[in-house]
C-alpha cells in the first residue's frame, strides 16, 4: 500500500510503518475500586477509548493491538457494542506480569516499529507521539521523558538525604523501539528489576534514547488522576 508520511522536526517518517501495543492489565486497587481503571467512563466513554482514539488520530493506518485479563475480554466486547466502537484493533489476552502481556502481544506485531502504551494514558499528545515516531527511526529505542518539578530525597540507611533532581527524569509512554530490537529483548527471562520496556532492551546491551514528553500525559492510577484527566479530556 501506498505509504503516508509527515515531516517533523525536520524528521521524515512513514506513518504506516507502525505496531501499537496498549497494555491493559490493571485491575482497579489503587482506585479501591471493582472496575477497572482503564474501563472507568469519562464524559460517558471509557478511558481506554480515549487512549486508542489518540493513537487512530495519529495514524489511522497503525496496527493497534489491545491487551486485555482473559476474565474482562467479554466484558470489553460488550462496551465496544454499547458505544459504537468502530476502531479496528486486535484483542490479545494478557498474562500475569505486565512483560507476559507484552510478550504475547509481540507475536502478532507487523510493524517495523513498536510502540509500547499504558491503556491508562489517555493524555499523550500528538506532538509527543509523532517526536517518538521519528526519533526511533534513527535512535532504534526511544522514550518520552519530562523533567521532575518537586525536590527529591534518597533513603540512606535510617536517613534520608536531598539529591539533585536535574540528574533524573520522569519517564513516560508510548516507549518505542525497532520491532526486532523489542522482540530480541523478550527473549530474555522476566525479573523483577524489569520495570519496563526501556529497561529490558537496555539490559539487552541496546541504547535507549529520550525525547521530550508532554506534562499531561500522565498514568491514570488514583481518582485525583482521574478527575484531573476529566478536567482535561472535557
């Protein structure tokens, strides 16, 4: 098929060239509540339809693959119906651990770059997700990343003592990667010191890039998260 492209930052890059994974496992505790997160509506619409519409306007012609716990997948069918949910994405059922999820979505992505997104994120911006796309054209392995804006201090034994906080960053989603640098990662045994993607492809010896995020897109975790994303998505 013929291929889209956009220039940016000086940055061409192929629009169609792209898988999308959006992860969906939470289940709901930090909420304290039966729904899960990514199921609560927002202005009468769940938010992880928010996250998949992002990715839809930024590329009508990515492959989007949605990873679900087996035990809410009827139930996610069901809210597709309700609502009229017509955009086209793959269900793949999720597993224990967020790398499982990922790990079984992997065999189904086609294309040449993968970015991997929290379903809780509706947030992004389109200016976020198209620096990530270009970026990881050259970078190979790239993620969107903010400055902190509060003072940080680093337990030491029973104490605790200030750092400098211009030496970290916070990072964020989608992170994005060559399809077969991502894949040769997750050839690797899961541990608990993988906290995410970046830090599973980075222990595979691969470079991993930031670009800038954007302040908003944050992950939806407790109900001032929630009202803050309503205020936003209004």
């Amino acid at each position: 098929p013929l291929k889209m492209s956009y220039q940016s930052n000086n940055y061409l890059y192929l629009v169609d060239t792209f898988s999308v994974i959006i992860t969906a496992g939470g289940i709901g505790k930090r909420m304290r509540a039966k729904l899960p997160k990514q199921f609560m509506l927002v202005k009468e619409r769940p938010l992880l339809m928010y996250t998949i519409e992002q990715f839809y306007f930024f590329n009508s012609r990515c492959q989007i693959i949605l990873t679900l716990p087996e035990e809410w997948k009827d139930y996610w069918e069901q809210l597709i119906q309700e609502q009229e949910f017509k955009i086209p994405h793959r269900i793949v059922t999720g597993g224990k651990e967020r790398y499982d999820s990922i790990k079984n979505a992997l065999d189904f992505c086609t294309g040449e770059y993968i970015m991997v997104h929290d379903g809780v994120r509706p947030l992004v911006s389109l200016d976020t997700l198209k620096l990530c796309a270009a970026e990881v054209q050259t970078a190979k392995a790239v993620v969107p990343v903010v400055p902190l804006n509060e003072s940080l201090r680093m337990v030491d034994g029973d104490a605790t003592k200030a750092v400098d906080r211009s030496q970290f960053l916070m990072v964020q989603t989608p992170q994005c990667f060559a399809n077969a640098i991502l894949k040769k990662a997750y050839e690797r045994e899961f541990h608990s010191g993988i906290t995410d993607d970046a830090s599973l492809v980075e222990e595979s010896g691969q470079e991993v890039h930031t670009v800038a995020g954007n302040i908003e897109n944050i992950k939806i975790t407790t109900r001032a998260d929630l009202l803050y994303a309503e205020q936003l998505l209004k």
